[in-house]
C-alpha cells in the first residue's frame, strides 16, 4: 500500500496533474483531514501538521479524536478455506492470527 503514516494515522497520497501538487487525504476514520504540498518534504510536512492541528482542536474542544483501526479484524470465510489456513499456518509454526496477519502484510505491500 503506497501513503503516508503519521502518529498511527494513515494518508492517501495523489498528484493533482492540473494544480501541479501532491494531495493527501487522512484514511480509515470519519473526520476529513487533507492537506497538500509542491514537494515530498512539503506533502510530509503538511501531513503532520494536519494531523497535529486535528489532535489540538479535539483535545481544545472536549471530543475524543477518531482512532485509527484497532488491529482486530473478524473474517466469514468458507470452512474449507479455514481449514487450508490452519494447515499452512501449522505447517510454517506460526498461529492462525501470525500466518493471516503476515500473508496481509505481503499482499498489501505487493501493490
């Protein structure tokens, strides 16, 4: 996955081909956080400082900021593809939960 991490926040990063900048928009929470820059040193910096200013204004404010994803994900999949993981994650010495989280980890670095 290509983006942006900053204080367990993630950003999606894009070019804006007519505005000739880098844009960023803060994922996987409900409150809108963007930010922009003519550079990758701008783009990181404006990204910090969005997310600083986004963590101020809650705390100013009184309100809990959005969290980030917690790190547990419940999956429905066909008990036949259960049973496949459990073997592969048996056979490699890991648990289910280590097997699953490292072939996630390989896939989403592989786009």
């Amino acid at each position: 996955m290509k983006g942006m991490n900053y204080k367990g926040y993630f950003a999606k990063v894009e070019f804006d081909a007519e505005d000739r900048i880098f844009t960023g928009r803060v994922i996987g929470i409900r409150d809108v956080i963007g930010f922009h820059g003519e550079s990758v040193a701008e783009l990181e910096t404006a990204f910090g400082e969005a997310i600083d200013n986004y963590l101020a204004a809650c705390k100013k404010l009184g309100q809990q900021p959005n969290k980030t994803y917690s790190g547990n994900l419940m999956l429905r999949i066909p008990a036949e593809i259960h049973a496949s993981v459990a073997a592969a994650a048996e056979v490699s010495g890991k648990s289910i939960n280590q097997w699953a989280a490292g072939v996630l980890e390989e896939a989403t670095h592989a786009q």
